[in-house]
C-alpha cells in the first residue's frame, strides 16, 4: 500500500534480499527514529537535509518493538509498538523533541494477519484512536505549508489481502521495518479499506481523534491489517503520540 501521508519516510531504506536465516512471519511490530538538519531558505527550515542519524528496533518474530534516542545536537526520540494479544490489537507511541534547526521522527508500524475460521462471512473492523500533545515554537507557524517540514502526529491503517500467506521479515532490525513498512510491495496487494488522519499539523495542542476501516471477508479467507504512527518535532517543537488499535467482527 501507499501511504497517504509518506510518513514511512521514503527514501529510508532500500530492501534487502532474502537471506537464509530469514524470518517468515504473520505478525509484527517495527520502529525507526531518525535525526536530521533543517535547510535553510525563506524560514529556518524550508526543507529538510539527508538522514544524519537513526536507530531500529525490532526483532523477527517479537511483538513488542522499542526504541530510544538523544544527542546533544539533534534532540530526542523513541518508539514503541506493541501487538497486545487479542486479533488487531495493538499500542504505539511516538515521542520526539528536536532542538533548533533540527527534524526529528518517531516511526512505528504493527502487522497482522487474520483468518476467518467461522461458519460464514464476517464484517470486520479496524479502529484506531489517536491521542496527541504537542508544543510547536510561535516561530515554526512561518515554516513552508508542507507536512515534512511541520511538525505534529499522523497515522494511518490499512486492511489489505496479497497473494503471501507470510510476511519475509529477514533477519535483522533494518530488513524487519523495511518489510514492514512495504518499501517494496509484494506481488498481489490489494488495499479493502484505509484510513488516515494528520491534526492540528504544526500548532501547539492536544487532542483526540478516531480512524476506521471496514471489510467484508468470506468464511476461511484472511487479510491483513497494518496501521503506522508518526511523530515529527521541527525546530525546537515536541510530539508526543499515542495510537490503540482495535477489532471487531460481526457474522453477516
């Protein structure tokens, strides 16, 4: 799928090609957290330079996936994402605190694979809350009126069905989030329903809104549900967010 909002951060990583020890799995959760400098023009940052610094957590198989950052120049950020047990539920938080001239990102994904094993077709549903805070300096108001280099949360959610009955999510942290996060789509993706939404982008305040995603799925069938958090501090701003995942199903 293609994220609405490019908050994968495109351009992040190139994918990796199987490797022996690689992992075949049916769920998952990723993170990466990413320092960069603003470029300068117009305003402090009129856009945003090459990834300086990053970090990724994850593991093959796990689902809990954290991960944390600070330096002295950029600021700070982590990341956690959490499949919590029950079908398409899961927790994710995204925190980053950048200082002057500087962008940072908290990126976290969770998958997951459900099969209808009931006596009929069901109507699922996939819900998502997303509850933010954030400080953004007066200063930051003047920066260019696009989302990369504003500040604020975003997410988003996909249910989805491919051709693969697993996902290959290699061996270590970076091939597990490029796997997860789809820079490359695997052969027979086809998106049912999504959801995104980016509040209050680059303005100071809190809030809560609500995403959903409906699909109808035949007894014995099965899909995918995917949903991605972000958090992006700009120029002294703070972010700190939250996404909880939900499911539901009805027999039709």
């Amino acid at each position: 799928m293609k994220n609405k909002f490019q908050i994968v951060l495109a351009v992040l990583l190139l994918a990796a090609p199987p490797v022996a020890n690689a992992e075949q799995v049916e769920a998952g959760t990723s993170n990466i957290l990413t320092f960069r400098d603003c470029v300068s023009g117009d305003t402090v940052c009129d856009d945003f330079g090459p990834m300086q610094q990053s970090t990724i957590g994850g593991v093959p198989g796990e689902l809990v996936a954290e991960v944390s950052q600070a330096d002295v120049a950029y600021g700070e950020a982590y990341g956690r994402a959490e499949l919590t047990g029950d079908p398409g539920a899961s927790t994710q938080k995204a925190i980053a605190t950048s200082l002057p001239a500087t962008r940072n990102g908290s990126s976290n994904v969770m998958l997951q694979r459900y099969t209808n094993a009931g006596e009929s077709a069901e109507t699922l549903t996939f819900g998502a809350v997303l509850t933010y805070e954030q400080t953004v300096p007066a200063e930051n108001a003047g920066l260019p009126d696009k989302s990369r280099t504003r500040s604020g949360a975003s997410a988003e959610m996909v249910i989805f069905t491919m051709d693969a009955e697993a996902i290959e999510a290699g061996a270590t942290a970076e091939e597990l989030y490029t796997a997860l996060s789809f820079e490359q789509e695997p052969d027979g993706l086809k998106d049912l329903d999504s959801a995104s939404v980016m509040p209050d982008n680059n303005e100071t305040g809190e809030g809560t809104t609500t995403l959903s995603t409906t699909a109808i799925v035949a007894r014995g069938d099965s899909v995918w549900l995917w949903a991605i958090l972000q958090g992006i501090a700009v120029n002294g701003a703070t972010v700190n967010a939250s996404l909880e995942t939900t499911f539901n199903r009805s027999a039709d």
